[in-house]
C-alpha cells in the first residue's frame, strides 16, 4: 500500500485495486494522452481515452 501512495504523490499516476509492486499503472485522466506519451517513456497503452496504462515509472 506504501508503494501505491507514493506512486500516486509523485508520478501523476492511479493504482488498480488489484496492483502489485511491478504491474503497469493507469495514467491520471487529468493528463492528456499526447502529455502522457511524452511524461513516460516506457509507453503508454491506451484501452479508452480515459483508461491509458502505462510501466510503473519508479522501476
């Protein structure tokens, strides 16, 4: 859970229910996606306009 709050405070990202340590997080909707691409360089798969996952960043 520690891992998850921090990941939220500092990378503009959100944690599924479900997340554990290592699995891809959902990018904020307050960014846009031509922002997100551009923020993680890892990619950014995106499901839905609002739904877009990306590599947790911090790894």
């Amino acid at each position: 859970m520690l891992d998850s709050l921090q990941l939220t405070a500092n990378h503009s990202v959100a944690t599924p229910a479900d997340w554990t340590h290592g699995e891809d997080v959902i990018v904020v909707p307050a960014i846009s996606t031509e922002d997100a691409i551009q923020k993680f360089p890892k990619g950014v798969k995106v499901v839905k306009p609002y739904l877009r996952y990306t590599p947790q960043p911090n790894l």
